[in-house]
C-alpha cells in the first residue's frame, strides 16, 4: 500500500509541474508583449522563454528557485499604480501570479524537465506465453 501511494504522489508531482509554454507563455502574450517585446517600449523581452531569462536592462528579471527576488514577480505583485508595477493599467489575476511564483520557483524551465531518454519511442505487442 505504501509503494502505491509513493508512486501515486511521485506521478501527481512530476505532472504537477508548471510548463512554460503552456501556461506562462499565453500569460505574458495577454498581459505583457504589447510592451515587452523586441524593439518595444522595455527592454525586457517577454515573447519568450530565452527573452524572459535574459532580462532586460534592470539586469536579470527573474531568479531561478526564488521567486521573492525575482524582479518580475516584484513587479507583478506591485498594487496597479505604483511606480514600476506591470502590468501598469489591469493586474494580473492572484492566480496567475501565483502560476508564475510556482514556475520560477520550479526552477523557471521551458518544459517539463522530463528525460525522455527513458521514454519509449514505440511499442510492441507480442502474442501470450505459455
């Protein structure tokens, strides 16, 4: 009963993790590229995972584990108004700022970090023995 649970819990949490493209991504295109894109009006380029990392000219926006100090999440956080708070005019949604806390504290992947050396490229089923 305990391996049952065990793998059960270890399934829930491998699938629980947060994907960049899936669930960050559409976030930053409703709420965030009409200025955060290249050549935009900030330098922070958030039309992409590689554009999200590199930051812009406040230096690094987000902290891989560590959503406190990540800029980007102090940003968000910001009451609508206040000097520096993104997006300026319409906040984000208490959950999707706390999709974005969860992603960059799960390490602010592209994907979900799943090695697919073990995963199957095909399958193959044979006739029953004995």
């Amino acid at each position: 009963m305990k391996v049952i649970y065990i793998i059960s819990f270890s399934i829930t949490f491998l699938y629980s993790q947060i994907d960049y493209e899936t669930d960050i991504q559409p976030i930053f295109n409703v709420n965030c590229t009409f200025c955060h894109k290249s050549g935009g009006s900030a330098t922070l380029d958030l039309t992409s995972h590689t554009g999200a990392i590199s930051g812009g000219w406040s230096g690094p926006a987000i902290i891989a584990g560590d959503h406190q100090n990540s800029l980007l999440y102090q940003r968000i956080i910001q009451p609508t108004g206040t000097d520096g708070s993104m997006p300026p005019n319409d906040p984000l949604s208490q959950a999707q700022i706390g999709l974005i806390a969860q992603w960059i504290d799960e390490g602010a992947e592209y994907s979900l970090s799943v090695d697919d050396v073990f995963m199957p490229k095909d399958h193959t089923l044979h006739q029953n023995y004995p």
